[in-house]
C-alpha cells in the first residue's frame, strides 16, 4: 500500500499537463477532441494531417507523451502512421475510429495500438488515456515485475506504479463504463465502443488490480494462488478438474505459480493454467470480459477455498460438492495458516465436522469465508479472507443448518458467475453465476438478491449472508446485513461478487485489514462504477448494492 | 419586458432541443458539447457546427457527383466519405444524420449502386432537416443573448 501510495502521489501531477498530438483528417472530430483533451488537461497539438504529424514527431521525440490518430485519413493510412510512430519513437498510439468492425481494431491492436477508441470519443474515455504513458514508459522500465505464471498479458504490464494510479484510472474508468452503458445498450454488457478497447482496457486494469493485490500479498498469494487457481479452475466449469487438494501441492504450486495472482488479467490465467498440480487449471484466463478479472480477485479468495474442496466434485460450477473438502482443508490449514486460504481452512474444519453430508452448500460457505487469520498481507484477497472468515464463523455456528440455504446459495452463486461473461463459475455454486458485477450489470442486483438468501437459511446462511453483506458493502466492505438479507440465496453470489470486489479493491492489508475495508468498502461501493475489470467492476456492484 | 424576452426565449430553446432529442435527431453526444463550451471558448458549440456543416456538405455534394456518374464504381471512395462522416456526425450527436450514413456506408460495402441512391437521398434529407433546425436553434441563442445582453447592462 505505502508504494502504491507513494506512486499515486508522485503520477498525481502527472496526467495534467500530458502533451498529446492528436491527427484527424475530420475537422469537426479533431476540434472536438482538441476542447475534450484541454478539458482533460492534457496539452495538446493538433494537426489535420498524418504527415504533418511525423514531421512533428521526428523533430523533437520527446515533444510528445501520447499520440491520437484517427484510422482513416488521406494522405497517410492510420495505421501506417501508427506503425513508424511506435517504431521510431516508441510512443503510445491511440487509434480513433468511426469503425467498429473488429478487423480494425484487430488491425490496430497487431499494429502496436495502445487502444483503438471509436467516434464519438467521450471525456471519460480521454480521462484514462494517460495510463498508457505510464505503462509504456513502466513496461520499458521493469519488464520485472512478471507475474511468475505465464501472463499472456499485454506487454506493458506489470506495472505497479501503473496500478497505483489505478485508483484514478478506476475512477475515470468508472465513469467511463457508466457513461458507456448509458450510451449503450443499457442491457446489454457494456460494450461501450470497441469489445477489443473495452477488453483491453479492462484487461489493462484488471492486472493493475493484480498487480496491486499481487504487490502486496505476495506472500498471502503463493499460498493463496494455488488456491485461487484452483479455485478458479472450478469456477470456470471445471468441474472435474483434479485439483491437487493437497495444500502442500497448493502451496508449493501457488509459489511456483507466482505470486501474483492476478497480475494482469492474462497472468491470473496464466497462473492457472501454470500449476500443474492443480491439475491443469483451466483458464479463468481469457477473461474476455472485463468481470472475468473482477472476479478474479474475489473469486481467488473463494478458490482458494474451493480447490481445496475435492473440485472433482463440482459440477456445474459447484466445486465445494463432495466431501473430501475436509481433508483439503486440513491440508490447507497446515500449509498457510497464514495463508488466505487459511481461512479456509478454519473454516471447513467446522464444516466437515459438523456435516459432512451438506458439502456442496457448506463449501460455498467455506469458500467464502476465507482465512479467518488475517494474515498481513495487503493482499486484497484479505478481505476476501475475512470474508471467509465471516462465513466460516456462520459455517461453524450452524452446521446443520446450511444445506437448505447452501443450495440456493450455490446456485445463486453459480448463476452469478455463470451471468458473467468470463467462464468462471464458482466452485461454490451448483450453477454458475457470474460474480462478475462488472460484466453483468444485472449481477449487482443478483448480489443484492444473495444476501437475501440467508432469509431461508437459519443461522448459518444467514451468517453467510452477513458476511456476504460485509463483503458487498463497498467494496471489499462488509455489507450491511440489510443487504444480505435480500437475497439468501444470492448472498452467496454476492458474497462471492463482493469478494472479488473486495479482491479488486486490493485494500490489503492484514485480513484484519480486510475486514475492516470491507467496512469501508461499503462506503466506497457507490464509487465502483461496473464496467471496468478493476475497480470499475467493483463499483457496479457497489452501485447495485 | 426584457426579461420575459429572455426567460421566454430560454423557454423556446429548450422545448426545441428537447424535442430534437425526442426525435432523435439530436443525442447526449450533443450535450458534451454543450458542455464543452465555456468562458474560454463561448462559441464553441457555433463553431463546430459550422465546421461540421462546411465539411458535410463537401461530402454530401462530392458524394452526389459520384452517384450521378454513370460509369461510378469507386464504392470504396464512397465508404471513406461515409466513414468521415459516420464519424463527425455522432462526434457533434447528430444521431439520426449518423444512423442513415451507416446505412448507406453498408449498401455501399455491398456496392448497391441503387441502395446507395437511396440512402444519399435519405442522408441528404436528413442532414438538411438537421441544418435547419441548428440554424433555428443559433437564432434563438442569439435573440436570447441579445436579450440578455439589454437585460444585464454592462
């Protein structure tokens, strides 16, 4: 946090004052953009033609941070100047286009475009554009900061300081994403211009969360990535994925696995697929969509949990079925106890004994409630952990009561990652729902639903809920039990949702700091905007909530 | 008197856009660049909408000699004109100006000389209800500026 901190204050002054040369042929778009820019404050130089620019660029390389160009021009192909742009000066491109055919923004993507935003560009848009400064001349720096697992991600990423200004970026983002979904097909996933820039961005941003999360918890994330991994792996339908219970595998995979759990978006994948141990996680990775990542962080809190759980028996989304959960978690308890997972571990041990039978819903529940050991870890799954906690309290105070509100919770839960647009499905949930507030604007409400679920449950779904409450508040803040209540069997999805939220977050800290910015997140919530992976994702589900 | 001239041509102003965003013609787009406009640029929504007029209708009539040839086949020359102005007229929130352009942008992907016809009519049309509406709407803001203006002496 103190880095992140820091970089936020030191890029704080940054995107003012950023110097961009905007190239459209279009002079209504270009005098459009020029007064948008200035409203961004960024400084800006506009020329209506491509080879005007380059003389310009030439001149004086670093007269420029940024580059906005628009794709179609006369005297030059977009993509030609993009092209000489990033080979010769090795600057960040943006693509501008009246276009949404993907063939261009594939084309733009493969030339070596920084993002490809389509007419009419938005201020919201233009107020995140400066992340990709940061993480060019960041990508140049620290090639670094790998996430370990094989990060299919963009290049540029990794960086931290580049997360640290996520806030910012989340915030813009934010905005960003509603104004989309507002000029948008408000039903629909946001799709705001271009799916590849929408997926991009997120996936951008996604990794910052990692990476913030990673950053911080390195420690908590080896031993919690295993987890997550496998986690994961059941959400995303695994099912019968063989997930090395053993938490000496998980451990020792979550280590090699990297300690970034979620770097970039690609890199959580990565990570997945990267222990073998967990018996070839299957890729939470390509989280086309931006609430695949969202997920990510939460739902790795919960995988952790969950691949512990025998995820064989998940089916459906619904890791936690079968018994064996117990012997995971032993084992997981042994290995972290100060792992999120840890948690975990507390908690199945209850579970198991106290029913044995009820695995699947109790699982969730598990899952759920993470390591009640807050570890120190700034890792943001430490709120997940606590919510962990939280449910593994409401797991062990009714055993036998869980069946009945588990199921509707697993399946609420599953629903809502299934509602999302990534694969993942939570190991938890019978179905699979998407968690991804982000992705489905509709799941903010399925959160709200969740926490109604415990309305059935007797007191330990209703635990749950709360904790899922918690959880759902802000961001990684616990939620109010009002909120729980609404839906008992959505608490879980909510829960779940708000894990991820919380995951995102990446308020880190110690668990106990995660439980205490699960508070806080409540407060937070309404900033989340959905929409974005990172933090964007999150907002929508605070706003829901 | 004076300010009744204001508030009533305020009024007037409003129930136009309003109904121009009824219709559709005009979208949110529109407003940010209402919004845009301030003490440092206090003419800006005038001046890009002139802008935009002066560049469509070079489009519009390049677009026209095109069409009217009847050896045409550079569909592809007409889909960069669309494209620009697919482009432009959402940038200023001219929805439905937009909406026709990319229409006739497909006809011309399918090189529809016909289709292509008729959706140069259909845009042409459309654009000129547009311009005559913003030339309403400017006349209204000047009579209220002006009205203002004898309102709040200096």
């Amino acid at each position: 946090m103190t880095v992140e901190q820091q970089d936020c204050v030191a890029l704080d002054q940054f995107p003012v004052g950023m110097r961009v040369l905007a190239v459209d042929d279009d002079q209504t778009c270009l005098r459009i953009l020029e007064s948008l820019l200035h409203r961004c404050q960024y400084h800006v130089t506009t020329t209506n033609q491509a080879q005007k620019a380059l003389e310009l660029l030439r001149e004086n390389k670093n007269k420029f941070d940024l580059v906005i160009s628009d794709v179609d021009m006369p005297d030059m192909d977009g993509f030609k100047l993009l092209e000489l742009v990033g080979l010769e000066m090795d600057l960040p491109v943006i693509m501008l286009s009246a276009h949404s055919d993907p063939k261009y923004v594939m084309k733009g993507v493969t030339h070596g475009a920084c993002d490809y935003l389509l007419k009419p560009v938005r201020i919201e848009e233009l107020k995140n554009i400066w992340q990709h400064v940061v993480r060019k001349n960041r990508g140049s720096n620290n090639g670094d900061k790998k996430d370990g697992s094989g990060n299919e991600g963009v290049a540029n990423s990794d960086q931290n300081n580049g997360r640290a200004n996520r806030k910012r970026k989340d915030q813009y983002n934010e905005d960003e994403d509603e104004e989309r979904d507002d000029n948008d097909d408000p039903s629909s996933q946001k799709k705001p211009r271009v799916v590849w820039t929408v997926e991009l961005h997120k996936k951008f941003k996604f990794r910052l969360y990692l990476k913030r999360i990673s950053g911080n918890q390195q420690a908590i994330m080896a031993n919690s990535d295993l987890h997550f991994l496998q986690m994961s792996n059941g959400l995303d339908g695994f099912h019968h994925r063989p997930i090395p219970v053993g938490s000496g595998q998980f451990h020792g995979g979550a280590a090699a696995a990297g300690m970034r759990p979620f770097p970039p978006n690609n890199g959580i994948l990565g990570r997945l697929n990267t222990p073998s141990g967990i018996g070839g996680v299957r890729n939470l990775s390509s989280p086309p969509s931006s609430g695949m990542f969202l997920q990510n962080p939460t739902d790795l809190g919960k995988f952790h949990h969950v691949s512990s759980l025998p995820l064989n028996h998940i089916d459906g989304g619904n890791i936690l079925q079968g018994l064996p959960i117990p012997l995971e978690f032993d084992q997981l308890q042994t290995n972290n106890n100060k792992s999120i997972i840890a948690g975990n571990s507390m908690a199945f041990p209850s579970f198991p004994t106290s029913q044995q039978s009820s695995l699947p819903n109790n699982n969730n529940l598990l899952v759920l409630e993470g390591h009640p050991q807050a570890s120190p870890s700034a890792f943001p799954g430490h709120q997940i952990n606590k919510r962990l906690e939280h449910w593994s309290n409401a797991v062990s105070s009714s055993s036998s009561t869980l069946p009945p509100p588990g199921q509707n919770s697993n399946s609420l839960i599953s629903h809502q990652f299934d509602a999302s647009s990534s694969n993942y499905s939570i190991p938890f949930c019978d179905s699979t729902i998407p968690l991804n507030p982000a992705l489905d604007h509709t799941n903010p409400r399925a959160f709200y639903r969740a926490t109604d679920l415990d309305s059935n449950a007797n007191v330990q779904p209703g635990v749950y809920y709360d904790s899922l409450q918690m959880r759902q508040s802000g961001n990684y803040g616990p939620t109010t039990d009002a909120m729980l209540s609404s839906n008992p069997k959505e608490g879980f999805t909510v829960g779940q949702q708000k894990l991820q939220s919380g995951f995102m977050g990446g308020e880190a800290g110690s668990l106990d700091d995660i439980v205490n910015s699960t508070m806080k997140q409540e407060q937070s919530q309404g900033d989340l905007s959905e929409g974005d992976l990172g933090y964007g994702g999150f907002s929508s589900l605070r706003t829901c909530i | 008197m004076l300010g009744l001239g204001v508030d009533r041509l305020q009024a007037d102003i409003n129930r136009l856009l309003t109904s121009l965003f009824h219709q559709g013609v005009l979208d949110e787009q529109f407003l940010q660049l209402q919004q845009l406009q301030d003490e440092t640029s206090p003419t800006f929504v005038y001046d890009v909408i002139n802008i935009y007029f002066d560049e469509s209708e070079k489009l519009l009539r390049s677009l026209r000699l095109l069409l009217m040839d009847r050896e045409f086949s550079d569909y592809k020359k007409i889909g960069l004109h669309l494209n620009q102005l697919v482009g432009s007229s959402s940038s200023i929130g001219a929805r439905r100006v937009r909406n026709v352009c990319v229409a006739f942008r497909s006809a011309s992907e399918l090189n529809n000389r016909p289709g292509c016809l008729r959706g140069l009519e259909v845009v042409e049309h459309e654009y000129n209800y547009l311009k005559n509406m913003m030339h309403e709407l400017f006349q209204l803001e000047q009579q209220r500026l002006l009205a203002a203006g004898v309102r709040y002496p200096m």
